[in-house]
C-alpha cells in the first residue's frame, strides 16, 4: 500500500500577511492543512480582516465565512472562501453574501465568479447579482 505526501495539519491556524511593512489581512482557521508540495493550504472556518492602505491596522473589512471550507494559494496569498460567505465592510456598513469569494492580495480586490450569484445589503438598498469583481471596501 503506497502513501500520499504528508499534509501537516495546524489546529487554530493564523497568517498574517503584509506588503513591506503593512499589514494587508488578517487570516484565521479552527485548522489548516499545509500543503507545501502544491502551495496550497485548505482552511477550515476562515475568517478573514483586511487592513486599510496606510491606516496603520485599521480593519477596513470583516469577513466572515461560516463555511467548512476555504484555501489559500501560498505563492501570491490569494484566498477563495467558499459556502455561505459574509463580507462585511465596516466603515460603509455593507454586507456582501455569496457561495464563493476570492480575495486578490496583490491587487486587494475582491472576485465572486461569474454564474455565481451574490446578495448585496448596503444603507442605501439591496443588490442581486451574479459575478463581480471590485475594490476590497466595495467602493467600485
């Protein structure tokens, strides 16, 4: 019986990721599995904080994905959330839910795939939609 490569596994798995000197977010997981042979890590219960440019570690966003399921690309620091994400911007008060999300580091926007449908609550009314691709605080 052949083995498959050891994938370590981390329990309260937390990554902090910065440019420079500047914190860009914040990712926690009840646990991780490392899998350095593919550079990827498959997260259980991520949460997400992004940090304002220039704000010195002020929280720009909140996200929250109550999923069972997520993964980070361990070259660029990409992550996609998938299964009932939230992503709240706390500054605008707006709510974004969608099945799957992806969190672009290096350009510190936001994907939800086209024919993937999402629902947005902002102050001003909701949105529906499918596939969009914006600014990280949902500005644009």
């Amino acid at each position: 019986m052949t083995q498959g490569p050891f994938i370590p596994v981390i329990k309260d798995f937390v990554l902090d990721h910065y440019d420079r000197v500047e914190r860009v977010y914040t990712l926690k997981a009840r646990e991780a599995q490392i899998d350095n042979k593919n550079k990827k890590s498959d997260v259980t219960k991520p949460v997400l904080s992004i940090y304002a440019k220039g704000a010195r570690g002020a929280t720009v966003v909140s996200v929250d994905a109550r999923s069972k399921q997520g993964n980070i690309n361990l070259d660029t620091k990409d992550i996609i959330l998938e299964q009932d994400v939230i992503y709240r911007v706390i500054a605008s008060k707006t709510v974004l839910y969608t099945s799957k999300l992806i969190y672009w580091s290096k350009r510190r926007e936001i994907e939800v795939p086209e024919g993937t449908g999402y629902h947005m609550q902002t102050p001003n009314g909701e949105v529906e939609g499918s596939g969009m691709v914006s600014k990280e605080d949902l500005t644009r």
